[in-house]
C-alpha cells in the first residue's frame, strides 16, 4: 500500500458517494486507474465495507455506554450469543479488568438496563461494569 491508496482510503472515508473521476483527479489519477486501486483495495480486504455515518440520537439511540463484561470462560467464544444484541454496536477481548468490552447505543437507560439483562444472559457472564457517555467530543476513523 503506497501514500495514493491510502490517499484514496481517506478520501472515501470523507465520503463514500465520491466518483472515479473525482477521487482520481484529487490524487492525479485517471478514473479508470482510481477504480482500480479501489477495487484492488478491496480485494485485498483493506476496504471491508461501504457505509455511511448517522446520527445515533437522531435514529432514537441517545444513550452510548461502554460495557466491561466479566466472565468465568473465555469470552471470545461469546461473539455469536452478543452479536444477537442489536443495540451492542462493538465487541471486543481485551486484556485487562475484565474479558470484554461492549460498545452499546441505546434509547435511554431503561433500555440499557434491558441490554445488561441479556448480556447476563450469555453464558460464562459473571459481571458486568458500564461506563455511560455524557457527551461525545468527537468519533473518527484513522486513515
């Protein structure tokens, strides 16, 4: 990967909906030689996906916690079972105080309470502790 493709990767970052023809006369290429870094960029999985960025209050989800899960297994074995939690946004292991850490987005707190009751629910769960958002500074993608 050499500086126009992760050019290229910040640039779709900004915004997804750019053309060919537009991306590549911003990093001196042609359309076609742009799309196919793009296409390239996939392949080799560096772009994953193409999405778009919401405002989670504005689609109902006000509420963002972070969630130290505790576990009495390994955790990792849990992805399935938390995966199944729609308002959990992010999962991860981690090395720490405790086995994972659960990014949730929720209407308010009696939804989040509901969350917990069913991340209790996953087996080997043993605890949980919940940090709650007061205000996000600021979210972004690293190129």
């Amino acid at each position: 990967m050499d500086d126009i493709d992760r050019m290229l990767i910040g640039l779709l970052q900004e915004d997804a909906t750019r053309s060919y023809a537009v991306l590549g006369k911003a990093v001196g290429l042609s359309s076609g030689a742009a799309h196919e870094r793009v296409r390239k960029l996939r392949e080799r999985g560096v772009i994953r996906r193409t999405t778009i960025e919401v405002d989670q209050a504005a689609l109902g989800r006000a509420v963002t916690a972070y969630v130290l899960v505790d576990g009495s297994t390994w955790m990792g074995d849990s992805a399935g079972r938390l995966a199944e939690i729609p308002e959990i946004e992010e999962a991860h292991v981690i090395a720490g105080p405790a086995s994972v850490l659960l990014k949730v987005r929720t209407a308010g707190t009696v939804e989040l309470q509901d969350v917990l009751r069913r991340v209790f629910g996953v087996d080997g769960v043993t605890g949980t502790q919940t940090i709650v958002v007061l205000e996000t500074l600021f979210e972004r993608t690293l190129k």
